[in-house]
C-alpha cells in the first residue's frame, strides 16, 4: 500500500518535532515553514524556524535545549563580544556556517527556497523542506514597550512583554515559493504543528493563496493544540492567547482553526474540552500530545496518520 504525502505546516520546536515524527514513520514529507521571524545579523541571514527544522530533521539539533546543533562551541560568538558586538543573539560556530553558506548564496541570486533545499540536501534531510515564501515578511509584535521585531521581543526580551497586536510586514506583497501550494493541495494528510499560531502558522496562512490552498485541499486536515492544560508546552503562545483576547486553552486554539481543519487532536488533559470543539464543527482526537524524544514524536505522528 502506498504511504499518505504528509505536508506539516510549522514553525519553532513543536513543529519541528513533529514533522521529526513523520520522517521517522518514513511518509513521503513536506514541510512548509515560517519565515517571519528571520533576521540578518552581523551581516548575515538567519531563518530561525527554517534551520530548527533543518537541524532536527538531520538527527543535529540540541535536544536539550530545542533549537541550535548538538555539541556547539562560542568562539565566534566570545571574540565578537571582544571586538564590541552586540551579542545578545546566541550563534554557535557550526550554525554559524549554515548562516555564512545561506547569505553567500542568497547574494549571489539564489531563493531562499533554492537555498534551503541545498542545505537540506547537504545534511541528508529527504523530506523537501519548503520556506512557505522566498519574499521578506517581518512579524512585529506591539508591546506597551513599542513595536518590537521579532527577535528583539522573542530573544533579546525573553518574551516578556505583553503582545498587543502583531504585523506581518511585508505579507501581501509576498507570494508562495515554489513548491508550497502544491505540497498543499497535492497532500493526503495536511497536519498544523502544534506551533504557536499566532507567530509561526498564521504568517505561513497569511501569505497569498496559502490559506485559500489549505480550504480548498481534498487532504484530511489536522491540527494539534499547542496547548495542553492551560499552558504552552514551549513559548509564548498562552500569554499571547490571553492578551489578544481569547481563551487560553485547545477550545481557544480550536475557535482560530474553524474552517481550515477537519479534526483538532488534544491532550488528554484537555479530554473535558472535547465537545466543546466538537460543537465548532471538528472531529476530536484525545491522545497524548507531548512528545519526549524520537519515540514519542513517531508515536503521535503515527496516531495523526490513523486519523
């Protein structure tokens, strides 16, 4: 029998591991990744959730930790805080080599799309790992501090401040890469990471005839919740769910994703909210959603598979 064409819609640790979880369970993959809060420093471009995906999906990235690669040194970073830098944003000496191959490239006239897939390929990644545009969007949050770029609020201010309202610059300008809405409409499974939605899915929904794609698609469409009892498995998606006014829960979750899926899938700690999502029009899947290691994340991805 023929394996379903997986396409994972994601951005950050979450989305990373889940699409881990497919490419463990061998599925023909692509991945769809968000790329507002790319950024260039000291001269370079860096795709935060594009590299996490990279690096995870290689078998390379920190697991403790949830982003970067596994046995990273500081060299660089030390000797340019020497040379008065500003070095609030961590680079460790191989990411930085992922970060000079992509801007080099970049300059000399390749897409980002292009870019990626080169990378991919160098590090063995089979799945097709698609930035869902090669245009510049920027996501920039309002804060009672001022606007602030993503990094800035993300990194360099811990996600402190409290989200007010956030904008996708750039965004109705930029057009799908290449690949991106076939891998939409051509899927048989088309699953929203548990990402957060406002800082890594809607800007990926929000670039032109992504979302139209994702309504229009025969594909079974699931989402799972980032969060789980109340509380974001990792970053800041609960506080930002609480200060742009909705509810902090998978029903809240659910209530940004009518229209767009078939079935939401949430934990098991979050069993109670099932008819509520229900009466939104979703099938509910109820089953463990935090995935540990590799095990786990091919566990869930399996689970999403049977659905």
């Amino acid at each position: 029998m023929t394996s379903p064409r997986v396409t994972v819609l994601a951005g950050g640790v979450g989305g990373a591991r889940l699409a881990h979880g497919f490419a463990l369970a061998g599925v023909p993959l692509d991945v769809v990744v968000n790329v507002g809060d790319d950024t260039e420093l000291h001269g370079l471009w860096i795709s935060p959730d594009l590299d996490t995906v990279l690096y995870t999906l290689a078998g390379l990235n920190d697991e403790e930790r949830g982003w970067g690669l596994r046995g990273e040194s500081y060299a660089t970073l030390a000797q340019l805080a020497v040379l008065g830098e500003d070095t609030w944003f961590t680079l460790g000496d191989k990411d930085l080599a992922t970060h000079v191959a992509r801007t080099a490239r970049l300059r000399a006239g390749l897409p980002l799309s292009a870019v990626t897939a080169q990378l991919a390929a160098s590090l063995g990644v089979t799945a097709r790992l698609l930035p869902v545009t090669d245009d510049p969007v920027a996501t920039v949050l309002d804060t009672p501090s001022g606007r602030l770029a993503f990094q800035e609020y993300f990194v360099r201010r811990h996600h402190a401040d409290a989200v007010l309202g956030i904008t996708y610059e750039g965004i109705d300008a930029a057009r799908p890469a290449p690949g991106v809405l076939d891998a939409v409409g051509g899927a048989d499974v088309l699953v929203l990471a548990p990402s957060n939605p406002f800082l890594s899915l809607l800007p990926v929904l929000g670039v032109a005839g992504v979302r139209d794609a994702v309504e229009r698609t025969s594909a079974r469409r699931v989402a799972v919740s980032p969060i789980v009892g109340g509380q974001a498995i990792k970053g800041p998606a609960a506080q930002i769910l609480e200060t742009l006014g909705h509810d902090v829960s998978a029903l809240g979750v659910a209530r940004l994703y009518t229209g767009l899926v078939d079935v939401m899938v949430i934990d098991d700690a979050d069993a109670a909210l099932a008819p509520a999502i229900e009466d939104l029009g979703f099938d509910v899947v109820v089953t463990d959603t935090v995935m540990g290691g590799p095990d786990g994340r091919e566990r869930l991805a399996r689970e999403l598979l049977a659905v």
